[in-house]
C-alpha cells in the first residue's frame, strides 16, 4: 500500500511521463484524456485506479503547481498541446531531428 504522499510522485514520474511520445505525436481524443485522467484521480484519492469515489478537491485545483496550492499534476490536455506546438515549432523551424 502507497501511501498518499507518494502517490502524486508516483503520478508525476511514472504514469504521466508514459504518454509523452505518443502525445508528441498524435492529438489525442478528449475521451481518452478524461478516462486517463479518471484513472489518475481515482488512483491519487483512493490507491485503486478502478474504485470511483467523490472527492471535495477538483481536478484544476489538484493540476496547480506545489507554490500555488496544489500538487504540481500536469492536465494531459495541456502536455498534449505543448508537445505538439513543440512538433510544429521544429518543422517550420526547419530543426530537422528526424533524420
């Protein structure tokens, strides 16, 4: 059993870095980000991914970082974006790290 101070740093290392090079490529559905992100929530609040219980603190407010209250969680949404404005920076940029 984990306890709840290392669950957002097991969030943080493991399960929302395994995304990234999918999410450098491809914009993923809404759907997929929000059952994602259910299973991040889930997992932080009650250590089992598939339990589904309320919590008082929302998602945004958990998605802040450490000096603003909350505990420093990425939105999906928002690294999705930034990983594909980074895609588009590289190639209009003529960076060429493909070949």
């Amino acid at each position: 059993m984990l306890s709840f101070q290392g669950r957002p740093i097991l969030i943080k290392s493991v399960i929302c870095s395994m995304p990234i090079y999918n999410m450098s490529i491809y914009i993923w559905p809404s759907c997929i980000i929000k059952e994602a992100e259910r299973v991040m929530r889930n997992f932080l609040w009650t250590g089992d991914p598939s339990s589904n219980r309320s919590t008082t603190v929302r998602w945004e407010n958990t998605c802040k970082p450490v000096n603003e209250g909350g505990l420093g969680v990425h939105k999906l949404k928002d690294v999705n974006m930034a990983m594909l404005m980074k895609l588009a920076w590289s190639i209009t940029n003529g960076e060429d790290d493909f070949a």
